[in-house]
C-alpha cells in the first residue's frame, strides 16, 4: 500500500499515514416515521411504473406493435402512448433529458439532494436491497453481530445464501423488465418459458442483473460517494434558502447525558449515524456523501419524543436560517431557553427566488418548444440529398446537371400520392424524377409514399446550356405538393452548383 507523510504543520506525531483506507461497512437501521413513510411511498410507485409500464397495451393500426410503451430498434422507432417518435426526431428526446436535468437542477436549489435522497434509481434500488436484507437477516445489530463471527455456522450461511439468491432474483426481474422497454413484453415472457431467448437479448439481461446487483447489493453508498458525479457540483445549485437535511447546532450543542447541566438536546445517542444509508454524521454539516434521504430526522425526532424534547433538532432548514438561529442564541446558555430565540431568528424560506424563475423560464420554455413541435407536425416529411461525387455533370449540349436522392418520410399507415415541384431554377430549366409514371394536370410527376416508412428516388435538375447565371451556386426549393389543389404538403431547401465561370 502506497503511503504518505504529512508534513509537521499539519501532523502532530511523525506516524505515517495511509493514501488509501479500506471501506468502512455501513449497516442502517430501521426507523419509522413520516420521512420514512414518504420513501416507502415513493419506493411503491418508482418500481411499480418500471416493472409495470411495458406490460400496458395501446391500441394502434394493423401490423403496428399494441405495447403502450416500446422502444423498436428494428423498425427505428419509439412508440409513446398515441406518440410515433422517428429517429430524425431525436430532438424530442433531447428536449425530455434537459427537461429532466434542469428540473433535478431547480429541485436541488429548493430542497437540496432531494432527488438522490428520493427518487435517484440507485437510491430506490438500494432501499428495497436492504429491506429484503433486514427481513432475513434481521436489523443493524444482529447483522453486525453475525458479521463479526470468526466462523459462520450453517443458519448464518443460509441466510447469507438466501438474501443474495432473493438479490439475484430482484436483479434478474429488473434487467427482465428494462429489456421488455425494447420488445414485446408478453413475447419476451414466452421465450423465457420456453428457454427459446436469443442470445443477445439474454446477454443484455445478464448485463443489467449483473450491474443491479453489484450497485445496489455491494457497491450502494459507494455509488452516491465516489461514482456519481452530482454530489461534486451539487454545492452549484444551492444558496443561503436551499432546504437541507441540516443539525441544528445552536440547540443541540454542547452534547452531553440526557440529565447534564450546561448542556444541548443532543444527547450524542448516534441514532441519526445508524440509520443513513451512507454512514454520514449529519451533525458535521453538509457533506458530499449526505443524500438528502431525511431517515436522520425521523431517528432524531424519536428520540426527542422519548426525552420529552422539542421534535426538528435535525429538520428540514436552510443556511441562512441556521446562521440567523446561532447568532441569536450565541449568548443564551444551552437548555429549553434557547429554543424559542433559535426558532423566532428563523425566516420561512424564500422559494420564489431569482434562479428559480430562471428555471422555471427554462422549463417553460423548452417544453412550450416541444409541445409546438409535437402540435405542427406534418405527416410527409421531406430530405434531399445533393450527390457529392461529381458535384455536377456537364451534359453534351453544355448543360448542367445535379442529381438528388429524395427522402420521403410517411408518418401514416397508408401510402400518399405527392406531386414534385422544384422552385427557384433560371428559366429554361428542367427536373426529372426516376420510378415515376404519373404527372399531375401542371405536369409535375407524381411520386407515392410508404406507409408508415421511408421512400427514396432520384431527382436529376438540369440547366439550359446558354444564358445560365455567373453565380456558381443557386438556392432552390423542393415542394412536394397535393396532386389536386397544389397545397404544400413537405418542402426543404438546398443549392444547384455550376462550374466558375
């Protein structure tokens, strides 16, 4: 093991000590209360939504898959309820992930690392990892007490056998259910049945048992720690009226027996250290490993109940407020009399603040964008791809000629006849589209989409050989257009190149 020496001004013996130190095991307790209550809650509807959402059919068109949710990588699409997302409208998507970015941002500014304490799948998962945990290995000391065994007799290995074998299980349901995102749910379910599951689909759901079960089973607070890469800049996003799981030092200090003179309401029983899940003494202030999760206040407020005590010595709280709250009570000596200063000092937080119209502008802004895309849709969408290799062809008579692909998306389940109009051209120009046999009275071929997928053809645009412009580029248009009435149905812009003059 690598080691270091700290210099003298900071070390007050010459022991050498460790660059790296061996992982300290957590063991949370049990605790029940409201906070507990609403992670339960929250834990119910979080796994009953992943584990339930791709067995919920929607009715759609003949030939098109009924799972209400699917991501289909064969036919590249990603069916949302009534929505058909394309892959050239990833940007949907994109706008979704901002969306959520920004909200776990503006959440953050209000009430800390609730997200991570809440909501994060790694925080859920872990939850349900060590109920099972607790129910069949018992709570925080007889885990404790068996870990520390020399030698485990056989009731201690079958219940290390039995919780890691209902670990693998859960594991194995969840990569089940993240791979049924992507195929038929009932589908997958018969193949498993019948073992008849290719061997790519069961690689993927070997890979996400495997990291289910290795982060929420082993890694647990590590993840919240060392992997996650938001508790590094989370300190960004919160100022002086951020709620925070926070010690309301000002009351609870100096520690001390429940009975002793000249001392706080922290009784330094360490209940607020059993229960977290990631080993954090909240009463050291915010730290990097705090998750927000609130079982400290729940185990705190237990025990101020047993005592007698004022309940919220750990609470909900800002900074500005545990400032306003120390510096009120600074003269006061500890005991009941400091309570009522402590809490009149307090300020209700402020969360109508600058940076919460800003995200809230953000949010509003990129989803207003979003639902106008989604409302303005077109059912045809049109591509058009200028060859590249040559640029351009002269023709025997001097004319100039580029060549097209026409991509024609049709969003509907039933093919469209589309006229093709090219626009923007020097007169005497002209334009032919490959495949086609009709032309609409103007004279315009006549093309026909795919349904519910993407056609392609050629079109060749050709200039007259005299009286062409100096310009070696030229804008024009490509419409397509009703056959009947000539109503614009798809156009896109590209250019008509020419050699320098």
């Amino acid at each position: 093991m690598s080691r270091i020496q700290k210099p003298e001004a900071f070390a007050p013996d010459d022991r050498e000590q460790p660059l790296y130190a061996d992982r300290v095991r957590v063991y949370p307790q049990a605790v029940q209360g409201p906070v507990r209550r609403a992670k339960w809650i929250i834990l119910i509807l979080c796994l009953g939504l992943y584990y339930l959402v791709p067995w919920l059919r929607w009715e759609r068109a003949p030939g098109q898959p009924d799972q209400a949710v699917l991501v289909d990588m064969e036919h590249g699409r990603l069916f949302f309820l009534w929505l058909e997302i394309w892959p050239q409208e990833v940007y949907y998507l994109t706008g979704l992930l901002l969306l959520g970015a920004i909200g776990i941002f503006a959440a953050t500014s209000l009430f800390g690392r609730v997200w991570c304490g809440f909501a994060c799948p790694q925080t859920v998962w872990t939850d349900l990892y060590m109920l099972v945990e607790r129910w069949i290995e018992g709570d925080r000391n007889a885990r404790m007490k068996r870990d520390r065994k020399p030698r485990w007799n056989a009731a201690d290995w079958g219940l290390k056998i039995g919780k890691h074998a209902a670990w693998v299980l859960i594991a194995a349901l969840t990569g089940g259910a993240w791979v049924m995102y992507f195929t038929d749910a009932p589908g997958l379910l018969r193949d498993i049945l019948a073992l008849q599951v290719p061997m790519t689909t069961l690689g993927f759901i070997g890979l996400f048992t495997f990291t289910t079960y290795l982060l929420a089973g082993w890694a647990r607070e590590q993840v919240c720690t060392y992997m996650c890469p938001w508790p590094r800049f989370q300190a960004a996003m919160l100022d002086q009226d951020s709620l925070a799981v926070s010690y309301r030092a000002w009351r609870g200090e100096p520690r001390g027996k429940a009975r002793g003179a000249g001392t706080g309401d922290c009784v330094d029983c360490r209940a607020c250290v059993n229960v977290c899940p990631t080993g954090v003494d909240i009463r050291e202030g915010l730290q990097m490993a705090c998750i927000n999760c609130g079982l400290c206040i729940d185990a705190c407020d237990g025990i101020m109940a047993k005592l007698g005590r004022e309940r919220g010595l750990i609470a909900f709280e800002t900074v500005g407020n545990l400032a306003a709250a120390g510096a009120a009570t600074a003269a006061i000596p500890p005991g009941p009399a400091r309570c009522a200063p402590g809490m009149a000092a307090r300020k209700p937080a402020q969360l109508l603040r600058p940076r919460t119209y800003f995200y809230a502008a953000a949010m509003a802004l990129i989803g207003g964008t979003m639902l106008i895309g989604l409302a303005s849709r077109h059912p045809v969408g049109l591509d058009a791809l200028r060859d590249r290799s040559p640029l351009f062809v002269r023709l025997a008579d001097g004319s100039i000629r580029n060549s097209y692909t026409l991509k024609i998306s049709e969003r509907r389940h039933n093919p469209d006849e589309l006229a093709v109009s090219v626009e923007g051209l020097p007169p005497g120009s002209s334009w032919q589209v490959l495949d086609t046999t009709q032309a609409d009275p103007s004279g315009r071929p006549v093309i026909t989409t795919r349904p519910d997928g993407l056609a392609e053809y050629r079109l060749f645009v050709t200039t007259a050989p005299h009286g062409r412009p100096e310009e070696e580029s030229t804008a024009v248009i490509i419409r397509l257009l009703s056959p009947g009435d000539g109503a614009e149905r798809a156009s896109v812009g590209t250019t008509f190149l020419r050699p320098r003059p």
